[in-house]
C-alpha cells in the first residue's frame, strides 16, 4: 500500500530563470551551508511533523533524486504546472496536506500556525503570508474575513506575500483537473481559499544565478560563498581570478585563468563552462 503523504515540495521546472545552471543542476538541487535547497524545505516540513514528503521532479530528475534522501520522488516527464503538480498526491492525504515551494531558502518556517489556522477555518486551501516587503512579487489581498481575493483585486487587508508555504485539504487536490493547471485555474473553484499571516520570517526566494551568488555571500560566507561575488558548490575546487562565476559539481578551472560571467562543472570527466 503507498503510504499516506503529508508534505509535498514543488520541485518540477524548466529551470528557466536559472539559464546556463539549469544545465547543470536543477534549482532545489543547488546548495546552501552544504544543504541542498530542496532539503531545507523537507527540514521545515519535517519539524512541523511531516513525515513522510514527496517531491516533483522533471529536469534533470536522476540529479533531484541523488539529493532527495528521505523524500519521495514522483517523475513529471510532462509539466503539470503549479497546482497540477500537486496530482502526484491525489488520494494519499488524509488530513492534509503540507506545500512548500523548493526553490525557496527558509529558516523556522510557521507551518504550524499555518496548519492550524487551516483546520480552525476548514479550509480547503490555505497560504502563508507575511507583509509585502515591495520588490516584484505579485500582492496579496484579503477580504474581511481573511479569504484570498482574486488576482489583481484589492480589499481590506494587505498587501500581502505569498511566503510558498500552503496547506491543501483533501477536497482541495479532488478539484484539480487532468493534465496541467495553474493555480489562477483553481482558485474560482474553491469554497474557502484562506489567507494566514505570520511576522516574516528568514525567507530568499533562489531563482536566478545572482539570487544564488547573493545567497551565497548573505547565508555561507564560509561555504558556498567565500569566494566573493561568486558561488561555490560543495563539489568545486576554486581557482584562478573569476568574477560572478557559479562553480558547480566537480568545477575546477585553471589556475593560471581569469574569468567572469561563468558557470564551470565537470561532465563527463570534462570540465565545461558556459556563459551566465
């Protein structure tokens, strides 16, 4: 019998933003403090007494699951999109069900208050917000009775963000269609769509080569960020003068050379390098 599911993280993408490191590794398999990202997300599901996660996962799948100790791997060799993702755990929840975004860094994360609020309202669907602290995140709006408003319309409180953390009831995950959906798909359809906020918490969002090499330098000054402006896998040998370099697995450049703008790995017993 497969086991019931109690956190689920979102791993599954084109790794688009992430250009030339997507042909390396995908996102939540970047490091932080030598902890794969999709790995601080099972860590903050885990102390919230989720046992038993699983994950997504399309590109680069046999590189997500050799960091995916303890987590469930569900291949999507077809994208389902950010709710359909969630079809992998149709009819394995019961209670619900706890999501995390897992190519988000986050310390300390309030699932349980999220958890809470969720069953209190019997909700069917519930996100964790904190105060929008501006940048270009869409807002979050809720009306009186802390129900998310439809995208693009204002009400009474807010702005707020979505912090990547939600908790899906059963009925919820019943209303996903076949094949790929979004969430602006769902959300009509839901009888109670709760908005919980939560005092921010330590929270980076990593989607881009410089969000990485920022995280680096802000959360691993010692790690994967002590080469500075750069960032530095736990697998890689620095060398050399580099300047906004990203050094994956087994990356080890000469070190007579001068670079910049750069992702170095090794593959296939080659080293490769491609520009950012």
């Amino acid at each position: 019998m497969t086991a019931p599911l109690e956190g689920f993280l979102l791993a599954a993408g084109l790794g688009t933003r992430m250009g030339a490191l997507s042909a390396c590794l995908p996102k939540p398999a970047w490091t932080l403090r030598g902890r794969p990202l999709l790995q601080w997300g099972a860590a903050a599901l885990q102390a919230a007494g989720a046992r038993h996660l699983a994950c997504n996962a399309h590109l680069h799948p046999d590189r997500l699951r050799a960091v995916a100790d303890g987590i469930e791997v569900c291949d999507e060799p077809r994208l389902l999109g950010s709710a359909g993702g969630l079809r992998h755990a149709l009819g394995r929840v019961a209670g619900e069900l706890l999501v995390w975004n897992a190519d988000i860094w986050a310390d300390a994360v309030p699932f349980d208050r999220l958890r809470g609020s969720h069953r209190a309202a019997r909700a069917e669907l519930s996100w964790l917000l904190v105060p929008h602290p501006g940048g270009p995140w869409n807002p979050v709006w809720l009306d009186a009775g802390d129900r998310v408003l439809p995208k693009g319309e204002t009400g009474p409180k807010g702005p707020f963000h979505f912090t990547g953390a939600a908790a899906w009831s059963p009925e919820a995950l019943a209303l996903l269609p076949e094949g790929p959906s979004e969430m602006d798909d769902l959300r009509p359809r839901l009888a109670l769509h709760l908005g919980v906020v939560a005092e921010p918490f330590p929270w980076r969002e990593v989607g881009t080569p410089d969000a990485l090499i920022e995280a680096a330098a802000g959360l691993a000054p010692e790690q994967e960020g002590r080469l500075p402006g750069c960032y530095v896998h736990p697998g890689a040998a620095p060398a050399g003068r580099l300047t906004r370099c990203v050094l994956g697995p087994g990356a080890a450049p000469p070190p007579s050379i001068t670079d910049a703008d750069a992702l170095w790995f090794a593959e296939g017993g080659h080293q490769v390098r491609l520009g950012l």
